[in-house]
C-alpha cells in the first residue's frame, strides 16, 4: 500500500471512529440516566477487585482506567438526572462494556485528518498517539510499599508548608489514605467472603441458608418463594442472591468520620481528627463537579486522579482505592499548587531527594562501591565547572547516573510533540551529555583526576586503572515503554541522532531492577548491557518486560522469529508486576539465564572478589544458555586434555549481544603458569582473530578440576600472561 493510500485507510478510520465515539456517548449517557449514581460506582469498583483477585486485568476487560473514567463520567451528571433504579449485575456490565470501545474510539478520532508528509513526521505521530494511550491505561511510577520508602522522603520538606496550608504533615497524607484504602479493601474482601459462603452451595436449601447466616441484617430469603421464583435453575438463583448482595457493595466503599477519625491515628499521633476530615473532602468531588469538563479531557487529564474521593450524603465514597497508590504524586502536587512557596519546595525536594535516593538504592544493591553524590569537577580546556549527580567506583568499573527529577507536561502526556521534544530533551538528551562529558574528561585524561564530592569528599580515578563506564539517566516519571525505546523515539525526530543516550529508566524501577536481581554482577550487567540492547533491539517493551526477558534470557534474544521481525515482549512482565503490586515479590529474582556451572564461577567470583571480577562476571554473564552449556564442556574437554599432557590450551568464539568474541580456556598443574603456556594461549588467540582489543574471557582451572579451582577473568589480548599469574 503506498503512503497516500494508507493516509486515506487512516483516515477513513479516524472518521468511523468518530462517528463510533459520538453514538458511544450517547448510548452511556442514556445508559447511565437509569442507575443509582452511588451504587454503579461501588459495583466498578468491586469488578476491579475482583479481577485484580484473579491475576487479571478485570472482568470483561475492564480495569482501573475504566472505572476512574466512568467515575468522572457521572461525576459530570446533575445528580437530577439519575433514576435513582438500583441496576443489576448484567445492566451494570453493560455500560461498562461501553468504557473500552469509548476509549478506543476516543484514541482513533484524531486520526481522521492524519496527512502522510514523510516516514519521520509518520513516526513521530505514532510515538505521540502512544503517549497519549499511555496516559489513559498505564497507571503509576511506584508500588505501593515503595511510597513509604522512595516517595515519601521525597514530600517530607513540605511537612512545615502542608500543615499551615492543611493541618498535616505532608509525609502523613499518604499513611492517611492508605489507612482509608486499607478499610476499604478489607471490607470488600469480607463481603466477598460472605458471597463465596453460598455461591457454591448445592442445593436451593442449603444456598438460601448460608445466604441468610452471610447476611443477616437483611430480609431473610425465604426457599418457598425462591423455588416459585426461580423454578429449579439454581443457577438463576445464584444469580440473583449475587444481584442482592450487590445492594451492601457501597458500605464497603463507604467512608465515614468514624473511618476518618480511626485512619487519623495510624498516619501519626500529631494527625488531628478535624484535619484529616478536610483533607479527605479536599480530594473529594460530588455530583455535577465536572459538568464543564468536555468528555474527551476525561481521558487524558481526569480529576478523578487527584480527587479520588466522591460525596455521597454524609460520607465519601472511595470507588477505587487503588487510585491513591497509582496517583500518590499528583494528589501531592494538587495539594500543592495553590501555594506558591509550597510549589517551589516540592520542585527543590524532588530534585535533592531524588539524587539522594538513587545514591541510597545503589549503595545497597552494589556494596564495596564508593558512592559520591553531587560531584563537582573542572574541565583544564575551557576551565569550566561542570557537575554530574551520582558516581559509584567498584572494582575498577565507573556508575555514572544523572537524576532528573523533572515532570513530562500535561501537554506532553496528551500527545503535544513539541512539548513532549522539550521534555525529552531537559529529562533524557541533558542528562547523556553530562555523564558522556564527564566519561570523556576521565578517559581523555593524561593521568589521576580529582572530583570534588558533597560535604568536601574527593574522588580521586585514575583512568588507567578504569576497567568500563556505565551511564544512567533515573528520573522521577516515565513514558511509558517509549523511556526504554531511543530508536523510536530518534527515529520520529525527538532525539537527535548524533547524540550518545544512556538509557534511561525511573526511580522506582531502578528500585525494582536492584530488588530483583539482588546481586551486583547482575546488576551492573543489566544496567550495561541494557543500553546495548536498546540501541540495537528492535522491540516493544517497557523496562518491566525488559527485566522480565533478561531474566529468562539475559538480554540474548532466544526467540525464533522471522528476519527483521521486532521482539514482541511487552506485557511478559505481567505476573512480575501482579506480584509487586500485591507486594509478594520484594525477595531477588535471580536470572534464570545461568547455568548451574557458570553461576558457581560467579559465586566465587563475588565471593572472594579478586582484582577484575566485575569485568569477568559481566564477560561471562554475556553469554547465552547455550553458549554457557558449550563453555561447561569446552571447559572439561581442556581438563581432560591437561591430565595427559600436564596443561592444555583452547580458543572458542561466541556470540553476544550485536558481535561474536573469542574466549580462552587454560588447564595446568597446580602451581604458577609456565610462560610457555601463557604464549601458546596469545598465539591461539591470534588464529582465532580477528578480534578487538578489549577484555576477553579467560578461564583458568587448576587440577584436579574443583569449583574452587576455577577462575575467570577479563583479559586484554597480549596480557594473557599477566592475567594467569593472578592469585587469588
């Protein structure tokens, strides 16, 4: 299809979709004139809780971005025009069935005046167009135990400007909510356990009596009418006591001052009752509030995410509590806007915290390292000063990570490109130029330099003894898969192509990729094969499913797919990700991409961790499942040989991510290793060329072959002997 044609097929489909968002509109609207406001709420958000239960996205396909829109639809509602009809299971899961196709109707609209005026202008609509599907479903930068520890060290400076504006401390809103969340989602689970005491009884009797004891504060149903009512469908039955139980859903969800005044008292003892009943009718909005507020606005910058709260005579209503935890930050930041001195205090706090965090969550995950935050230094060319935000040094290997505590606009999370290029731009082009400055001026220079630290620390690097660098980008907020995708986004014309990205991920992943891998060889592997794979994967993947496939995989493409075709990993990180959500996986998650054999010359390298051992961990974490069972018999084959001839030598190539690369293994007796021995290996290298002159694997064991007699290094070509005559 050529390029006008497609243009007119795009368009043609953007039309339709108009026309299928209008008639959505309208047949919701009418749709949700028939209900009781407050008891269509409750059930949406009982079918999320649901299928959250079940590992899923939600029943029929809906998920909190849906019951959050539907609540601001009826938000927009005079509350006259409702019924005031209590509606049932299936009349409810009709209009939600329309929150979907509204939503994808709504993506497609703006498609029917698309103009094809060339691939890079094409690229760039798609990549906004995925912005803006991005701001509809995806939800949240953090999980919810990581508020307490990474976000709310970030909000505590604004403790002293919160309680003048507020009556509470900035830090105690969270706790506060989550307290209300909690109630919420203790009674929705005991409801449900009241509906799975009759739901799979087998009789009318023995169903009708296990209802009655579930809920006994209502009318007893009586067998006799039930069986006139519902014949002997016991499944029509069922049916209806769920219809019935359906009625005491808003008490769940129900808050009232006593809940207030108990979730008070667990947010702090210096949280007043007064103060957090104002906050919570703050965040909340009754019926009418967004009556202004265009349909199509909903989607992309919905109240609802700040205001989570709905009136509901005399109490709130909290619909979906899992909004708190997805929109902590914006409901801090509402809190905030109307204040100018608390607005700048955020803006400040964000920027030190989030360097502070990031040097915290590194200092963990890779101990030993010298971590300095805030490094100053002056470039001799130009004498200017420059200064990069975090620097760890372990065993020769440099971290370098910018922390961009930035926010992507409102514009830009709606599809405006040029503000999405500015963005861009501030929170991801910067930070690369930075660190690859400050890699530059290391490498460059002649001898040791000096780097000035907070709180007068010096770092002084000597660039010969520099093994690798590795740069980050960590910021506070993401875009979605498009933060793990440069090319894309080069490709549409964001990103300029001359520039050298590090890749860029944020704060609460760096978190969860140090939690799950938990071991500092597959933590700098990760952060620095991560940038090789971005740049030369074609993929679609968030930095979840990246995680997720380097775990199964190691970032060595295993897949068997056609030539040219992309990696489809996105969404493999489900059950990862239903796992921290449900906050069950805060143990490691160790790669799975090692076999027993390599991950015992790992072992011991982190263990005794003699000079170089990052560099060989990464070298032999570089190779794919296959390549390692190829390395475990290469390895026995070269013992086998040395016990006949007193030592052996062998060469063998493999293939990493975008090359392939020889490797050398050595056998010999126990004692130092003849010179003889070191030249046979170069002169076996140098067959094998041709090859770079970086680090290379070398495995050395010592017989008779033991765990503990093997040893693996990086090694420079022409310095095999220097290498082998390492002890330990």
């Amino acid at each position: 299809m050529r390029p006008q044609e497609r243009a007119e097929f795009i368009r043609a489909t953007g039309r339709r979709a108009e026309q299928e968002y209008q008639a959505l509109v309208a047949r919701l609207d009418e749709t949700l004139s028939g209900f009781e406001p407050f008891h269509v709420l409750s059930l949406v958000g009982l079918v999320v809780v649901v299928g959250a239960m079940s590992g899923s996205q939600g029943i029929k396909g809906i998920g909190q971005a849906h019951a959050e829109l539907l609540q601001a639809l009826i938000l927009r509602r005079d509350p006259a025009s409702f019924t005031g009809v209590i509606g049932t299971p299936q009349q409810v899961a009709e209009a939600l069935d329309l929150i979907g196709p509204l939503a994808d109707a709504l993506m497609m609209r703006g498609w029917a005046n698309y103009e094809y005026t060339g691939d890079e202008r094409a690229q760039a609509r798609a990549v906004t167009e995925t912005m803006r599907m991005h701001t509809w479903a995806i939800r949240g930068e953090f999980y919810g135990e990581q508020i307490l520890r990474i976000f709310l060290p970030i909000v505590r400076p604004l403790d002293p400007h919160f309680r003048s504006l507020h009556g509470l401390r900035a830090s105690a809103v969270y706790p506060l909510l989550r307290a209300l969340a909690r109630q919420c989602a203790d009674r929705l689970e005991a409801h449900l356990a009241r509906v799975r005491r009759f739901l799979f009884q087998p009789s009318f009797e023995a169903m009708a009596e296990a209802y009655n004891r579930a809920f006994p504060h209502t009318e007893p149903i009586d067998v006799g009418w039930a069986r006139e009512r519902f014949g002997e469908n016991l499944a029509a039955f069922k049916f209806g006591l769920v219809s019935h139980s359906d009625l005491f859903v808003a008490d769940a969800v129900s808050i009232s001052l006593d809940d207030v005044a108990a979730a008070a008292a667990q947010a702090g003892a210096d949280v007043t009752v007064e103060a957090a009943v104002a906050l919570v009718d703050k965040l909340a909005m009754s019926l009418g509030d967004l009556a202004d507020v265009p349909v199509d606005r909903l989607f992309l910058a919905n109240p609802v995410w700040s205001r989570p709260f709905v009136r509901a005579e005399g109490r709130w209503l909290l619909p979906m509590a899992s909004t708190l935890t997805s929109f902590a930050p914006e409901i801090i930041r509402y809190l905030s806007q109307d204040d100018s001195d608390a607005s700048k205090a955020l803006a400040e706090a964000r920027a030190s915290m989030l360097e502070q965090t990031a040097a915290d969550i590194l200092r963990v995950a890779l101990p030993g390292a010298g971590v300095w935050p805030g490094v100053a230094w002056t470039d001799p060319s130009d004498a200017r000063r420059y200064e990069n935000d975090v620097v760890l040094l372990l065993d020769g290997w440099l971290l370098l990570v910018e922390a961009k505590s930035g926010r992507f606009a409102e514009s830009a999370r709606r599809g405006g490109l040029e503000r999405l290029r500015a963005e861009l731009g501030k929170l991801v082009v910067d930070a690369s130029i930075q660190s690859a400055r400050l890699a530059a001026f290391i490498g460059d220079a002649a001898g040791p330099v000096t780097l000035q630290a907070k709180g007068g620390r010096r770092l002084h690097v000597d660039p010969a003894r520099i093994e690798g660098v590795i740069r980050l980008n960590v910021v506070l907020e993401g875009i979605g898969h498009l933060t793990a995708s440069a090319p894309t986004l080069r490709a549409a014309g964001l990103l300029p192509a001359d520039i050298s990205l590090a890749p860029t991920m944020t704060i609460g992943m760096l978190d969860v990729v140090a939690r799950c891998l938990a071991d500092p060889t597959a933590i700098l592997h990760y952060l620095s094969r991560r940038a090789i794979f971005e740049e030369r994967g074609d993929y679609l993947a968030d930095e979840l499913d990246l995680l997720a496939f380097y775990v199964a995989h190691g970032f060595s493409d295993t897949s068997d797919r056609p030539p040219g075709a992309p990696l489809m990993i996105y969404g493999i990180s489900n059950d990862l990700d239903v796992a921290l959500s449900a906050g069950t996986r805060a143990a490691s998650e160790q790669p799975k991409a090692v076999t027993p054999f390599v991950q015992r010359v790992l072992d011991a390298l982190t263990r005794k961790r003699p000079p170089g051992w990052i560099g060989a961990a990464l070298l032999l974490r570089d190779l794919s499942l296959e390549a390692q069972d190829e390395l475990d018999r290469n390895v026995r084959a070269v013992v086998a040989s040395a016990r006949t001839s007193g030592h052996a030598v062998a060469v063998h190539r493999h293939s990493t991510i975008g090359a392939s690369r020889p490797y050398v293994l050595v056998a010999t007796r126990p004692g130092d290793v003849p010179r003889a021995v070191a030249d046979e290996a170069e002169a076996r290298l140098r067959e094998h060329g041709p090859y770079s002159d970086e680090p290379l694997l070398l495995v050395h064991v010592t017989l008779p072959m033991r765990p503990a007699s093997i040893r693996a290094f990086a090694a420079r070509p022409g310095n095999l002997a220097g290498a082998l005559g390492r002890s330990d």
